[in-house]
C-alpha cells in the first residue's frame, strides 16, 4: 500500500518532500508531486508508524491510496 497525493488539493508546495524518509516523494517537469507507490511504506517502520508526510501538508491532500 501506499499514500497518494490528491492533484485537485495540492498546491505544489513542496513541504512534504523532505518530510518523506523514505524518498519517496518526487516532483515531476512541471512541478506536479507525486508519490511513488513502489517507494512509499506507509512509513510502518516508522516510530510511531504513521505517515510523515500527511502532518506536513497544510492542505490535506495526501490520503490513502
Ligand atoms: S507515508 Fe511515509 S513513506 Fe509514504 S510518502 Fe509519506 S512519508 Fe513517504
Ligand atoms: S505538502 Fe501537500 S500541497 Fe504541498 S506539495 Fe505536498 S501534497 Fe502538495
């Protein structure tokens, strides 16, 4: 499973790129930012295991997958 990125909500911000541990969040040739689900965890190795990007985003556009 992974986490993915609402394209209706997000700005582009960028502030959850760095957030992701796991390098999983990329921003693409015009700026549209994705996850990639074969990099994305769900952060389940994470203490607590719970998503480090979904905090990092002002404008709730990372969900569930
Ligand atoms: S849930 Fe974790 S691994 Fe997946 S994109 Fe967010 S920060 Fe990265
Ligand atoms: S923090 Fe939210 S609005 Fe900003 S780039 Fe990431 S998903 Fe998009």
């Amino acid at each position: 499973m992974a986490m993915k990125i609402n394209q209706d909500e997000c700005t582009q911000c960028g502030a959850c790129i760095d957030e992701c541990p796991n390098e999983a969040i990329y921003e693409n040739d015009d700026g549209d930012v994705f996850i990639d689900a074969d990099k994305c965890t769900e952060c389940k190795e994470q203490d607590p295991p719970e998503p480090q990007c979904v905090p990092a985003c002002a404008f709730e556009a990372i969900d569930k997958g």
